[in-house]
C-alpha cells in the first residue's frame, strides 16, 4: 500500500470534540446503569472475584480483563458502578481507535462522522456496560485494525512492533482474535503484499513482539494443560447439527438487531436531508460533486482494506459454524462489527458540515433513549414487575444477611472466605468488604486466589441458593454437609411479586492452625 499525504481537508482539528462525545458517553451509561442497577451482570461480577489476585491465567478465559480489574479495584474497591464503568471506558477506547483509522484515508469530518455512527451499535452502547472478555476486547481489536493498516502501508518497523504487543494483548483478553489475524492474512494475500520483502521484516518484528509480550501465559496454558481451551471447546459443542443451524440463524438475527441502532441512525439522517432539500427547493441532481456518496472519494486500496478486515470475521465464522455444526453465542460477535460504521460512507452523501451536525443530534438522542430506556426497564420497571433480573439481585441485603449469620456464630471473627458459586458468593464478597474472597464452588482450580487448606483455617461460610442457581456442585454440597453448624434464610428477589431467594447456609469452623492476628485485617 503507497503511503500518501495525511488528509487534511479541513483544516479545524476535532479531536476534542471526539474525546467530549466519548466523556459523554462513558459519564451517561455508567451513571445511568450504576444508578438503576444493584448488582453488576454475571460478567462484570466474575471479573470483579477473579480480581482477587494477579494470575497469569484462569481455567475459563485469558487474564488480561482480569489484570485490569486487580488494577481498578485496587484504587476503587469493588462498587457495582466500577463493572460499568470499565467496560464503557474499554468501548470507547475502541471507538478512538476507529477514529484514529479512520483519520489515515478520511478527513476529520468524514471520521467523524464514521465514530458517530459506529458508536450507537448495541455493543459499543447497551453491551459496552458489561465488562466481559468481549467488551475488553474491542479497545485492542480496534488498536490492532489501526495500526496493521499503518503497517501494511508505511511500511514502518515501529508499527509492525506495536502490533504485535496489541495483537499479544488482544489474545490474552480472548482467544477468538485469531479471527482477527485471518482476516489481516486474507488481506495481505489479497493485496499482494507478501510479493515485498518489508512486509516479512514487519511481520518477523510483530512475531517476536507478539511472542515477548505472550509467553509468561504460554506458559502458563502449559503448566495448566490448556485449561481455557477445554472450557471454549466445550462452549461450541450442540447436541445436533439441527440445533446448531437454529442457533445459526438465531446468532445472526441477533447480530442484525445489535447492529440496527446504525440503521436507524442513517435512516434518520435520510428523512432529515429531504424534509430539508424539500423546504428550500433543493435538487440533489443539480450539484453532482454533492451527489456523490463519500465512499467515491475512497481509493480502491482503502476500500479493499475495509472490505477484507471488516467482513472476513462474521462472514468466516458463520461459515465454519454452518460446516462444522458448532455453537454460536450472540455476544461472541462483539468485535467482529468495529468497521461496519465505515460502510455509511456508501450511503452518506452531502456537504460535510450539514451532514456531521445532523448526525451528532441524532446519535445524542439516541445514545440518551437507549441508556434512558436500558436504565429504567432494568431498574425501576424490573423491580415492581417482579422480575428475577441480575441487575435488581438484592446483593447488599443477602450480604448483610449472611454477615449476621457469621458475627452470630463467629463473633469477633472476620469473614474472609465464601464459598459459593460465583454470582451469590460474589455478590456477599463485594459487599463484605475487600478482604472476603470467593472459593468458587469448593473448586481449587477455580480459586487460584485461595492458599489452601490455610485460608480456611479460620473458618469459612457456605452458601448456596436452589432459586438462584439450583442444586450446588458436588463439592460444595459435600462440604455443606459435613458442617455442623447450618440453617437456612429467606430474601424478596424486589418487590412483593417476585420470588424469594432462598439462603442455605453452613459454618466451616476455625481450625487450631488459625492466627487470626497474624493474618491481614
């Protein structure tokens, strides 16, 4: 790719207003969520437990999201509005990237324009407040589109450097980026790229980075016998090759309503350009360089970029998952849309100035509505429906309960280990304070957080909940059993409709090794 002038067809710089559109976004969803909601999704909880400790991998996913949460909670504690908070921050990073891409062929209006319409996708917006490995991942998806696009066509070393740390990053926040690298293949073998010697220094550089920054959880996945990769292989695995075609269609008609705030966005800028050309007697056809849909302006390397990068992952992925028969969750599909807002290019038309004000109007109002409506379905009218939603789980009620059930029996005695699943035994951790953690389901290898046996020494509570999860693991429930001391304890989901939570709860004895004075407060 021939490197060319940066693009500077207008000369005010709105960087600025980019960093206050996505200021806007992060302060409006976290508010909102962090006011409507009492407990965090099933996500954000997770990673608020396995931030309990610096690991170089979990059983379920790569560390990275993880290493960020250790960090947030470290200066924050673990409130609820912190889950929110991160994943929005993580998608709006995402989106400065888009805007940082879409600056090396666009001017900054048309960039703009590019971050303003990819910005209302579901999973930029509503699904940016859930902090899981799929959100974290979008801000190094974006990165990594950026500057593989610099790369391929500065040729610069720096880039191709940088790539490969991103890229490295990206996999330890999930292993479904190398979707991601086939499609930078597909391109590069399209282009012709590979025919240049600098392209195979570059990619040796981004190798030997990517390879520097990954190997502490390589080795890791080796001493731990590759536990995230049975955990994905088993996540794909349908009972039927009809199931799996039913789950086909039901990811894409999910991916298409994820996407359709996009739709109505342009649909909107559309009905608001002709009511406006109709008012002032205005002819499209009378002023051809108008006319002309932005995209025209783009050369056919640019296009060909756009193209290859941003449809090989969900077109690849439905045709693996049609051919092999595998299971397809709809939020998998996160990353996979980043450059989908650079298509309006092909439909928006028009002076630039006009076009960009409109937008902004419109995809403000549409950013409040969703965060507005998100809010209040989740929060007000959730809780007086009754509803058994994660986000009216009356967390700091089952906490204080289950803290007086421990002061009770072990007055005097910090509560310093839960054990439960990961949602009930996360939602009384979070509110118990910072020194209780969670030993998931009497799984050792699932709490890798825990120095075992010695942190039970000083005794342990036991909790589990047939409405909220159903019957426990067996390890739990052996332990359940062989306490002593044990009872059971009521809770509203919400209001008076819902159902009631039920609280069954054991005591783990202190044993004589305790030194509670020894141990950190």
């Amino acid at each position: 790719m021939r490197a060319r002038p940066h693009p500077l067809a207008i000369r005010r710089n709105l960087g600025s207003q980019v960093i206050l559109y996505l200021l806007f976004m992060i302060v409006l969803w976290s508010v909102l969520t962090g006011l409507s909601h009492k407990a965090p999704d099933l996500d954000g909880m997770e990673e608020l437990v396995w931030a309990a400790s610096f690991e170089l991998g979990y059983p379920k996913h790569p560390p990275f999201p993880s290493w960020i949460m250790a960090a947030l909670t470290s200066v924050f504690g673990r409130p609820v509005w912190l889950t929110f908070a991160a994943g929005m921050t993580a998608s709006t990073l995402g989106l400065w990237f888009i805007w940082k891409l879409a600056c090396e062929f666009l001017n900054q209006r048309r960039a703009f324009i590019v971050l303003l319409i990819s910005s209302v996708s579901i999973y930029f917006s509503l699904r940016g407040t859930i902090f899981n490995h799929n959100t974290a991942q979008l801000w190094s998806v974006t990165a990594a589109i950026w500057l593989f696009y610099r790369a391929a066509r500065l040729q610069r070393l720096s880039s191709w450097f940088w790539l490969g740390a991103v890229a490295a990053l990206s996999t330890m926040t999930k292993y479904s980026v190398v979707i991601l690298f086939a499609a930078f293949f597909l391109y590069l073998l399209r282009s012709g790229a590979f025919a240049r010697r600098q392209t195979w220094q570059g990619l040796g550089l981004a190798l030997v980075a990517y390879a520097a920054v990954l190997s502490p959880h390589l080795y890791w996945l080796v001493a731990h016998d590759f536990a995230p990769f049975r955990y994905m292989d088993g996540s794909l695995e349908t009972s039927t090759r009809w199931q799996a075609y039913k789950e086909l269609l039901s990811f894409v008609l999910d991916q298409l309503a994820r996407l359709s705030p996009m739709i109505v966005a342009l649909a909107a800028l559309k009905i608001w350009n002709r009511r406006s050309s109709h008012r002032v007697n205005y002819d499209p056809g009378a002023d051809v360089r108008q006319a002309r849909r932005y995209a025209n302006a783009l050369d056919s390397a640019d296009r060909q970029f756009l193209l290859w990068v941003g449809l090989t992952p969900f077109l690849s992925t439905v045709l693996v998952s049609a051919v092999l028969g595998t299971r397809l969750v709809a939020s998998w599909a996160t990353t996979f849309f980043v450059l989908y807002g650079f298509f309006a290019l092909w439909v928006i038309h028009g002076r630039e100035r006009v076009q960009l004000r409109r937008l902004a109007v419109i995809v403000i109002v549409l950013q409040v509505l969703m965060a507005a409506g998100y809010a209040l379905a989740r929060g007000p009218l959730a809780w007086h429906a009754g509803r058994d939603s994660r986000s009216t789980f009356p967390g700091p009620e089952v906490s204080a309960q289950m803290q007086q059930v421990w002061n009770e029996h072990m007055p005097g005695k910090p509560l310093r280990v839960v054990i439960s699943d990961t949602w009930l035994g996360g939602n009384i951790a979070v509110h118990a304070g910072p020194q209780t953690q969670v030993f998931i389901d009497a799984d050792p290898a699932s709490s890798p957080w825990l120095n075992l046996p010695g942190d039970l020494d000083c005794g342990a509570l036991i909790v589990y909940s047939l409405e909220t999860r159903g019957p426990p693991q067996p390890a739990l429930a052996a332990l359940y059993e062989q306490a002593s001391v044990k009872g059971l304890r009521e809770q509203r989901w919400s209001s008076e409709r819902s159902p009631v939570i039920d609280l069954h709860w054991a005591i783990l004895p202190e044993r004589a090794a305790c030194d509670a004075q020894a141990r950190p407060q």
